[in-house]
C-alpha cells in the first residue's frame, strides 16, 4: 500500500459516511487529490478524459465542498471532464451551487438499528413468508467461519453461473472474501451446503455497517437471503451498532429532483439507464428492500462539470463501473 493510499484509508475511517466509500478498499486505479485549506481527499479514477470522482469527500462534516472545490480545481487544470458518483444531498446540493449539472439516481435503505425491529402486521406479511419459508426448508444462519471460506466459493462461483449476464469485474464486483478479516460475514445453511451469503463492511464514523454483498445459489431455499438481512440487523442491534444500510435502488424517488435541469439529463442518459434497468433490473430490486421496512430512504446523486452529459463522459462510466 503507497503512502497516498495509505492516507486515504485513514481519512476514509475518520470521516467515511457514505457506506460507497469503502469501495477504496478495493483493487482499482485510484488517485486522490488531499485539500490543503482543511483535512481532507477526494477519491477518483481517470478515464478517457474524464474524472470519476467516487462517492462523497472524505472531509468533516460541513467541509465536503470546500474539499470538492479544491479537487475540482486540481481536475480541470488536468483538462478533466468531472463526473461525480453516488454523492449524498449535501455535496450534491454544494455542486449544484456551483454550476454543476445533479441528477439524482437513487435511494438507499436505512435502519435506525436501536429501534428496527421486523415489520409487524400487513407490511411485514411478505418478509414473513419468506421467513417461514426458510424456516421450513431448514435453512440456519450463523457466522462466517474460516471452515466455511471454500463452502462460500463454491456458492459465490454459482451465483455467478446464474447471472444472466456477466458478472462485473471492477472494483464492483461481489467479492465476499475480499479483506474478510474487516467484514462481517453471515452464511445460510440448509443441509451443510452454504446456500446463501452476506458480506457486511463497518462505516465506523457512523457506528454503523453496510450490508454489502448479498448472494444466494440459483437454488437456494425461498427466504435464505431474507434471513441473512434480519440476521445482521438483530446482531449489530445487540451489539450497539447506530446504523445499518442497504443497496441504493437505482431510480427510486427519480421524479424528485433537486436540479430542474434533471429532465433533459434523464433523456440524455435513458440509453445507459435502459442498458442497466435490463441488466440489473432495478425494479426489482426496489421491491425486494422495502420488504425489509427500512427506517428511511437517503437520496444518492451524480453531479457533472460541464453540465451536459456527453457521450463520452457516459461510456467512461459505463466502463469503469
């Protein structure tokens, strides 16, 4: 690990609370730029002339923008296009203040883990089907093991054998495994084969874990993923965990916009939205959290200097994501 990385990751552990920023961790062609007018760095990856600045500044709370500011500078005297990924509402609303294009792409899940508990009543009776279902089936979650690393290969290589389609190889990419010794790791059982994972990453400035990696064989029992999340939400509870969060729902609360100018952004990029919806399908992964009832939903942003969408700044992201 160089020096600049090395730094980076003890900014990332002071002042990380966007749970995307722990994607740092991972092997990638990272760069930083470190503001010199308070304590701070962005993240960011070049490509085809574009800078893809990765998720909020690793600042104090009320510098992010100072932060950005100073490696926005740093970026256009490379003669950089910016494009900011997966940023909260407060740099999002910072960058529209200062001429960027925002966009908002999503939400995120929540949990307030002191008072979440499994939603009762008619908005619980789905989670608890799933639940029963599980149970039925003999499904039993416990912790990671070291016994178990080659149980959870197995499954996480027939996870990806179910994909319709290939499965990513960025810094994206599920890896379960990847600096397990800083995760939390739950696995489902059903008859000794580890049907199903979850990969937890700490956000330690927000005393709190992000519920990274959720994997299940093709086969898997009915409800062996819902399992895991309630699970981890029940043990970070006990142990005096604040927070727990989720994977952003891509295009969730899309038609609440801070910037007026989102409608032609949305037109500009339905190509690449389309490609992902297809892809990823979105919508369904809408569906599948709010089963869960979270506290609440926190809005993720792309901000973008110059403020048009170009073909290239879109393939540049595409590419590296």
């Amino acid at each position: 690990m160089n020096a600049s990385h090395a730094r980076a990751e003890e900014l990332l552990i002071r002042f990380g609370r966007n749970p995307f920023s722990f994607c740092l961790r991972y092997d990638a062609p990272w760069q930083y730029v470190f503001a010199e007018a308070v304590d701070g760095a962005v993240a960011y990856l070049e490509q085809n002339g574009v800078g893809v600045v990765w998720a909020d500044p690793l600042a104090a709370e009320g510098t992010a923008g100072a932060v950005l500011d100073e490696a926005a500078a740093v970026l256009r005297g490379r003669k950089l296009r910016i494009c900011v990924l997966l940023v909260r509402a407060e740099t999002a609303e910072h960058a529209l203040d200062r001429g960027y294009s925002v966009l908002k792409v999503g939400e995120q899940p929540f949990f307030s883990l002191p008072e979440w508990r499994p939603p009762r009543g008619d908005p619980g009776k789905h989670l608890r089907w799933c639940l029963n279902k599980a149970a039925r089936a003999g499904v039993s979650v416990r912790a990671y093991e070291p016994s178990d690393e080659e149980a959870v290969r197995a499954a996480v290589t027939a996870w990806e054998a179910g994909l319709a389609h290939r499965a990513a190889s960025s810094f994206l990419r599920a890896s379960p495994l990847t600096r397990a010794s800083e995760k939390r790791l739950f696995v489902a059982r059903c008859d000794g084969r580890v049907e199903a994972l979850l990969a937890c990453t700490p956000v330690p400035a927000e005393n709190g874990w992000f519920l990274e990696d959720l994997l299940r064989r093709p086969d898997a029992p009915m409800g062996a993923t819902e399992a895991l999340v309630v699970e981890a939400l029940g043990a970070f509870a006990a142990e005096g965990a604040a927070r727990a969060w989720m994977d952003v729902a891509p295009l969730r609360g899309s038609e609440e916009q801070l910037d007026g100018r989102a409608r032609v952004l949305f037109r500009a990029a339905a190509p690449a939205i389309s490609f992902f919806d297809s892809r990823y399908r979105f919508r369904a992964l809408t569906t599948y959290l709010d089963k869960f009832q979270p506290t609440g939903w926190a809005p993720y942003y792309v901000a973008l200097n110059p403020p048009l969408p170009s073909i290239g700044v879109i393939r540049a992201v595409s590419t590296l994501l």
